[in-house]
C-alpha cells in the first residue's frame, strides 16, 4: 500500500530522535510550532492551489525542516507518516 | 436516489474501521482533524470556484484521506455520505 | 408578491420533514453546519459577486442539500423562505 | 437636504412594521441578522470598490430584503434612513 | 500648518452638534459605528492602495457622513480633525 | 551606523512632545491607535509587496503622522527610531 | 551540514547581546514583536510565494533587524539558527 498525496502536498515519515541527535541537530521552536527533521517519502505532482500554479521543488529522499503540528498524521502497514504542503516544508538539510 | 455534488465538491463513503484495520491502516490526527480512509461516490463537474477554475483530479472508486471533521454529513437510504470539497482530499491509498 | 433574488442569491424552501423522511432521507451535520433537503423557488440572475463572474448552475425546483443556518429567513404570504448564496448549496438530490 | 450615498452604497427607508403585517410579509432571521423590508431612496453612482467594478442593479422605489443590522441609520429631516452597500440587499419584494 | 493626507485619504472636521440640530439633522447608528456630519478639509491625491488605484470622488468643503470611530483624530492650532479613508466616507449631505 | 529599511519601510524619530507643544499641535486619538508626530529619517526603495508594486511618496525630513503602536523600535547609538511601512503614515504636517 | 532555506526563506543567527551593547545597539519593541539584530547565514533561492514572484534583497553576511518571535528556531552542530522570511526584515543595520 502507497500514500499519492494530491496536488502541492508532500509524505513525510520523521527522522529518529536518536539520529537527529547523532547527526548533531537539536531542534526548539518558538511559540506554538515545534520543528522537527523528517525525510521526504512522496512528493506531489503540484498544480493548482488557489488558482496559483505550484511547481514541487522538493524531492523523494531529502532530510527536511518543517512544523511539529503541521500537516496530518496517517499510519501506513505500521509506519507512521505525516501529510504536509510543499509551503510547510521551511528548509532542506545538507 | 443519488446526490449530484456541485462544482468542486466531492460524495465520499467512509470505508469501515473493520475494514481500516484488515487493511492495516490505521490513523491518528495532530490538533482537531481527525484523518480517515474514505471511497469516493460522486465526483462534481469542477468549475469556478472563487473565480478560479478547478479541474476535478479524483475519481470514483478511489480510496482517499481526508479530515474527520471535514464536509457535511447526509444520510441517504440508509447509507452516510460525506460532502467534501475537493482540496480537503489530502492523499490517495494506493 | 413574490422575492427576486440579487445577483448569486437563491430562493429556497424547506422540505418539510414528514416528507423528507417519506424518502428515506435523514439528514445529520458535524459542528455547527446542519444540513437540510430544499426546493429552489427563485434564481437569481448570476452576475459578478467580488470582481468575479458567477454563472448560476441550479434551477427552480430542484431539491438541494444545503446548511440549516445558512442565509436569511423570508417569510411571506405566510410560507417561509430562505435566501441563500448559490455557493451554499451543495449537491443536488435527484 | 438630500442624502448622496458615494461608490456602491444604497439609502434604504425602512418600511413600516404595520404596512408590513399587511402586506402579509413577517420576516425572521437566523443568527445575528435580522432581515426586513425597506424602499430604495437613493443609489450611489458605483463605481471601484477594492479595485473592482461594482455596476448599480437597483433602483429607486423597489422594496428590498436587506439584513436588520447591516449599514449606518441617518436622521434627516424627520425621518430614519439607512445607508447599505448594494451587496446587503439580498432580493428585491415585488 | 496643514495638514496634508496621503494617498486616499481625507482630513474632515465635524461639524458642531447645535450646527447639526439646526440643520435637522440627528444622528444615530447601529452597533459600533456612530454616523456624524463631518466637512472635508483636504483630500489626498489618491493613487494605489493595495495595488488598486483610487480616483479621489469627494472635494474640500463637502459635508458628508461617516462613522464616529473611524479615523485618527488629530488637534492641530486648537482645531481638532479627523483623518479618514475615502472609503470611510458613506454619503454626502446635500 | 545607519538603519536601512528594506522594501517599503520608513525610519521615523518621533519629535519631542516639548517641540510639539510648542508648534501647536496636540495630538489624541481614537481607540487603539494613539497618533504622533514623528520625522522621517530614512526611506526605504519601495518595491513589491504582496506581488504589488509599492513608490515611495515621502521623504527623508518631512514631518509625518503615525499611528503610536504602529511600527518596530529600534534603539541606535542612543536614539531611538521607529520603522514604519509607508503605508502606516497617515499625514504629512506642512 | 548545512541548512538550505526553501523559496523565500532566510537563515539568521542571532548576534550575542554583548555585541550589541558594544555596537551601541539597545532593541525595543512594541508590542508582542520585539526586534533584534541578526547576520544573514543562509538565504533562499527566491520564487513563487502565493502565486507572486519574489526576488531575493538581502545577501549574506548582512546584519538585519527582525521581530524575537518571528520565524523557527533550529540548532545545528551546537549553533542556534533562525529561520525566517525575507518579508520579516525590516532593515539592514549598516
């Protein structure tokens, strides 16, 4: 089974806590949005969105920043994903 | 009987939370949009949507993930359906 | 006497609920939003609503599934009414 | 003296409750707006409202529905008027 | 000193409350908004708000009628006015 | 050093209320938003803001009125300055 | 590792209070906002942000004036960074 998110959205799955530390990154958020480093699963074929062309500029595999509370939950034959808009994603870590 | 969605708007069925686990999906939420498995029923035309134009990408048939709290409940021979817009459809399973 | 709907506007009335429930419909809604069967009496002309051309896709005496608190009551020549935006109504019972 | 309302706005004249009652129109509302009947006193030029052409579809005369708490309520000489937009009349009583 | 209003806007000064009642006219209003007679002092040059051009519609020496709360009230010489939008403005008293 | 605003913002310095007494002028205002006035020091390029086209219409020296909470205080070798967008500048006192 | 910001975004990194008292700069904000001076370590690509074209005017280096509460703070490699759009720059400090 696959997650195909539509239009500018974006599958992420999170990177471990134990990697994230590993790899040296501590995140802290201000206010309300806790960030996080999550690793790109399924990429949207763009489109459309409020009449505006999306173009996706993100790619299947790369570590990326975005919100703790952003996006949607769903767990897929016992992982757990998160379902984001190209525009949640903040930065691409290198 | 059979519901007729206007323009953007989509029928969706909720699939079965026997049939979610047999499936092995199962979903949780961030915040108050709970995420569910759902098959689509009907399709709108598409049209004009706040002066844009919005081409329908989903089909009949076609499982789906949306929000729990999203759309308006109708019961319809005995059958609940769900109204949807089309951008509250997150992603397709596959 | 007789109501002209402005614009995107649509006379409706209410279904009365002996009837709808004759036709095994059963109308609930999630939040604050209760859906509801009506017959379209009036259609208003369309027209540009916000800078943007609306072109008016129902007609007089279909049945329409809309939200209960949606639009202003009308109550006339002892018959309620209510006045609703075209953009309210979303599917058509057929 | 003479009320000018500028761009797109509407000075309406409530109608009496009593001429109402014998018209048999009684009028209720949802919510927080309360409709009524009024008469068109004056109508503005229209013209640009946020950068788009607003064209004037009333007229001096008609009985009109509009919201109880919409527009501004002006004493002129006597008598109460109120000044609304275009867009708060919702149908034309004919 | 003068005072010179910006883009679409329109410095006013309201007209005395025993000037008011001589001419009958008596104000009341809805809600927040309190109308008031008010006569043009300067007009802005108009020009782009929001990406949108304005044409200055109202001139100096104009009365017209506004909300009470609208604005920014300014004392300059020990006469106190007011700036507004010209969309502030509802209606010119003729 | 020197504060350079970017885009469409405006350095102020707000003059003191001593020189205001002394010129006449008395500002008070209405609700939240407490007017002053202020000299401009620097003036941003103008440029795009939400995909429009902004021109500067002011200039370094001009005496301007502003909203009092309007705008981001900076503290600079001992003086303190205010960065405003134009937009914020209601007036210019002449 | 590196921090590569998306679209319009800009990675900054707080300059140390002590520094900032040494350069003369005291910060204070209105309200929820309160400034500080930051260097620019990273700046996006620029692009389409909400179907508008945004071009890139700060370059690397630049110590820039932004609001505490604005953007998401991330640590990499034991350095606290900021990510923020171009649009919450208010100046460059010079």
């Amino acid at each position: 089974m696959k997650l195909k998110p539509l239009c500018d959205r974006v599958v992420i799955k999170m990177v471990e806590a134990e990697e994230t530390t590993a790899s040296g990154i501590i995140l802290t958020a201000s206010a309300q949005e806790k960030p996080q480093v999550a690793e790109i699963i399924e990429v949207g074929p763009g489109g459309v969105v409020d009449g505006k062309e999306i173009k996706m500029e993100v790619q299947k595999g790369q570590k990326v920043i975005t919100g703790k509370y952003t996006g949607t939950e769903v767990k897929l034959d016992g992982e757990k994903y998160i379902i984001v808009r190209q525009s949640d994603i903040l930065a691409i870590v290198e």
